[in-house]
C-alpha cells in the first residue's frame, strides 16, 4: 500500500494530447500567431472550405448576390437564398442562422484572443499589432451585424453559457457606435498596407480598417466623414486600379496592390470549392450563380451609352459584342468557349449538358457565372486557392466620389478623373470617361458603375439596402439570356417575354419588413431577450 501510494503521487496530466490546453497555451509569440490565424480563418471546419461560415468565406460573398438583381440560386425559388428577398424571409432562414452563428463565433474567437494575448512573452509593438488586427476583425463582423440585422448583442467578452443565454440586444446606433471606436483604434495602430511584407499578404493594414469605416459612414450617412476617411486611403498612394480586371479574381493577380484585403485561401492547406459550385456542367461544375437578365443588361455599350435592346447595336446572339468588357469578364453566356469547351445554354439543344432547363444540374438563367473562374484550369474543382477579395481600390475610389456627390460638395472634372475615370479607364476596360457633374444624372452612373464593377463581390445587396431603393428593384418579374425564336422557351404563364428572354423568377421584397434579417428562431427560443 505503501509502494502504491508513493506511486501515485505525482498529480496526472490532463493536457489532451490532440488540441491545445489554454492552460499550456501562450507560451510564445508562435502560440499568439497560431490563435491570431485561426481568427482570421472564423468559423471554417478543417479541409476545404464548401459552406457559409460568415461574411468573409466565399460562400459568404458571393451567394449574397444571389439574392439581389444580380444572380439566381440554382437550386430554385425555394432555397433560402432566394427567399431572403422574394418575400419569404422568415426567422428560420438556415442563410440568416448561418451568418449569425458564424459571426458570433468569429466574435467569441476575437474576444478570448483579446483577452490572453498579453500573456505572451512578445515584444510590445506585436502585441499591439496583433491586437490591432484583432480589434478590426471583431469590429468588420460587427459592422455587417449592425447592416443586416440592426440591434444586436454587444459581447466585448468571453461570456460564460448563463450570461450568453440571457444577453441583451444593444441598438443598432449602440453597435454602430462601437464599431466605428474600434475602426479607428484599429487604424491608427496597424500598419500600412505598404508595409506588409510578401509573408504577411492577408494580413490586415490601416487601409483595411479605415475602407470598412468609411462603408459605416456611407451606411450612417456621414458624407462629409466617409470623404475624408476615403481620401485618407487614396492619399497614402499605396493602392492602384490594376490594368488587368480579369487577373484580380482568378488566382493569377493576387499580389495586386489593387486588393486591398482579401480572404486567403492555399490548395491541399485551407482550399475552397468555389470552382466546384461556379463551373458549368461542361466543365463538372455545379452551376450554382446563375446571372440574371438585368445584370447582363446593366453593362454599357463601348461608348458609355446605357444599354438598350432597341439600340442597333444589341445583338442576342452574342450579348457581350459591342459592351463594356467587364460584362464578359463577368458572365458566361451561350456559344461561349470557356477552358477548352463551347458553353451551349440554348433550351432547344439536345446534347449539351448546360441547356436551360428546370430539371438539370445546370444554368437556370442561361448564363453562368465568369468571374473568378480561371483559364485552361485542369485538377481538382474541390481544391482551389483562389483568394476572395474583400475590399478593392476600385472601391475606395467609387465610394469617395460617393460621399463627395451626396455630401452636396462640388463635383468637377478632375474629381471624375481621379474617381470613376480611374476605374472605368484601366487598360482591360477602357470605357469612355463620365464628363456629367449634374447631381442626378451623376448617381444614376455611379450607381451603375458600382453595380458593374464589383458585381457578384458580396457589395450589391448592401448597396441597395443602404441606398433604400432595395424594395422597388426586388420586386417584379426577373429574366435570364434572350433567345429569339427558341421552341422551349420559358415565359411566365402565356405572357412572352418581347425580347424572347428565358422567364426566371418573381420577387416581392416587402418594403418595411425585409429590409432587417430576424434574429434566428433557434437563438430566439434559447433566450427569449432576442426576440
């Protein structure tokens, strides 16, 4: 008995041997980068990331377009994409459920970190960057909480399963408040975006920070502060417009300094399976954006005229000829090669496996989705490295001519140069210059040009909520690509569409309603303060 007490004196380990133990944890600068990672990676499970985890995934960004004027759901009108603005959005939304847990969980991740990294043996000024970082992350996730669901919790701590079950929401005004202290902490105290080195690319800078405080300042329409926080990014002259629109989205340009911050993605390591939802079926993709009519008719005829389907100019056949370049980086459409393959969506073919269709695994609009999708791809669609941009200098540029316009300040010419002529004059796009300063005729362009530049970038669905025209553009009929003299084509009861375009989808946005997503039902029944 002795010899057996002896023996076990010793107290046992209890430090699990597959996961890290807080209590052996931050023991080194290494330790503090390996949490300040999985920050940034939020709420994505190990292997390829394929599922909505929050804003800052791909499914994230671009299935938000899905839900606007911009793109379809393959999966029909009845997938909670659509439904988020076809008048069917309810509080079990698994979209709104998806966002909001992924969110949390990317704050609670913030916050622990926030409040153990000091426990670090590292030298001062990378624990403020660190915790600069940090700070951003925490306050980007709650500038799109505050956007989409207006008054939330305000968790600023680790909370212990009682205090989270019983939390209160804070105002939308509260959250906006919090966010815009920690933008600017943030920004004063991380580096520029010059000054990251090649290793630390995805990595936030103060241009990152201060681009999402300007965004709250559009949204809380503070124009005359969203100028002077936009004009801060352009006068470091650290970023440029990229002359190659193409290159900044299929993995052949992501060192531009047109990418100001972007979601960082390595195959075999932390891959996504972008290319397996966006390529079509000729390719064994899954065809899952569809573009809708309305996108492809927003782009511009080479002149800058807006498009017209009485213009003599408009052919059917080939939507893309004669238009704004940035259409047919965009969208895919029929009779197009796309990586060695004819895209064939007509619904009278009979061998292509892209026709349109209802019953396919295949486009329901007639288009697919082009961008981000790269040339002469050969390997696994299920493994892509392509990085997901966040925020671009394109933006930055097209927000501060924004927040000049409706701060009500003088717009001239060489405000329209430095801004949207950037933009629109890069080498790949070259699209004539906008010579208007009249107010009206003005915003409808840049409004366009928004749309056009950063379609299917996650941006538009926020564009029209905070624009408040949200409700009059989702409702009504929506059509895909025109098909003249097509036997099968699609129309909406016996009404023919009059320029033979395929009939997609009704919306009924509801004004009033919609514009505010619902707290998840099944956060709601936990703890009855969200509802």
């Amino acid at each position: 008995m002795l010899l057996l007490g002896s023996g076990c004196s010793k107290k046992l380990d209890k430090a699990p041997l597959s996961q890290f133990s807080n209590e052996n944890f931050w023991k080194s600068e290494g330790d503090a980068m390996l949490a300040l990672a999985a920050v940034y990676r939020g709420n994505i499970a190990g292997g390829t990331e394929f599922t909505l985890s929050d804003w800052w995934s791909y499914v994230g960004i671009v299935f938000l377009d899905m839900s606007t004027d911009n793109l379809y759901d393959r999966r029909g009108d009845n997938s909670d994409v659509n439904k988020l603005t076809s008048g069917g959005l309810t509080a079990t939304n698994s979209q709104i459920t998806n966002y909001w847990s992924g969110g949390y969980t990317r704050i609670a991740r913030c916050n622990y970190f926030l409040e153990n990294v000091n426990r670090v043996p590292a030298s001062p000024d990378k624990i403020k960057r660190m915790t600069a970082e940090v700070r951003f992350i925490r306050a980007a996730t709650y500038f799109y909480l505050s956007q989409y669901f207006g008054g939330v919790p305000l968790a600023t701590k680790t909370m212990t399963v009682d205090e989270a079950n019983t939390i209160k929401k804070a105002t939308k005004q509260q959250v906006v408040d919090f966010v815009m202290t920690e933008l600017t902490a943030a920004a004063a105290d991380l580096p520029r975006y010059k000054d990251l080195s090649a290793s630390e690319r995805g990595r936030a800078s103060k241009q990152a920070a201060l681009a999402f405080l300007g965004r709250l300042q559009l949204a809380e329409k503070k124009y005359s502060d969203a100028a002077t926080t936009y004009k801060t990014i352009i006068d470091y002259n650290d970023n440029i417009i990229d002359a190659n629109y193409k290159s900044l989205f299929d993995g052949t340009n992501e060192t531009s300094k047109e990418l100001i911050f972007a979601i960082q993605y390595v195959p075999n390591l932390v891959p996504n399976g972008m290319l397996q939802h966006f390529f079509p079926a000729i390719n064994s993709g899954w065809h899952l954006m569809n573009p809708l009519g309305s996108l492809v008719e927003s782009y511009e005829f080479k002149d800058g005229t807006p498009f017209s389907f009485t213009d003599p100019r408009y052919n059917p056949n080939d939507v893309g000829e004669n238009r704004d370049p940035r259409l047919m980086y965009t969208v895919l459409y029929n009779m197009q090669v796309f990586n060695g393959r004819t895209y064939v969506s007509h619904p009278d073919s009979t061998k292509s496996v892209d026709q349109l269709t209802l019953t396919r695994q295949a486009t329901r609009t007639g288009y697919c989705i082009r961008k981000y999708l790269p040339d002469n791809f050969s390997g696994d669609l299920q493994n892509s490295g392509i990085d997901m941009p966040v925020v671009r200098y394109a933006e930055i540029l097209l927000s501060y001519l924004e927040a000049k316009l409706e701060a009500g300040g003088p717009v001239d010419q060489a405000l329209l140069d430095a801004t949207i002529n950037q933009v629109r004059g890069r080498a790949s796009v070259a699209m004539p210059k906008v010579t208007t300063v009249d107010p009206v005729a003005l915003r409808t362009i840049l409004h366009r040009e928004r749309r056009n530049e950063l379609a299917c970038e996650g941006i538009r669905y926020w564009d029209l909520l905070r624009w408040g025209t949200i409700a009059q553009v989702l409702n009504g009929d929506f059509y895909g690509a025109p098909f003249p003299g097509a036997v099968n084509l699609r129309k909406k009861g016996s009404s023919v569409d009059r320029y033979s375009r395929w009939f997609v989808t009704t919306k009924a946005f509801r004004a009033g309603t919609d514009e505010k997503w619902p707290v998840p039902q099944s956060e709601q029944d936990i703890n009855p303060n969200l509802r």
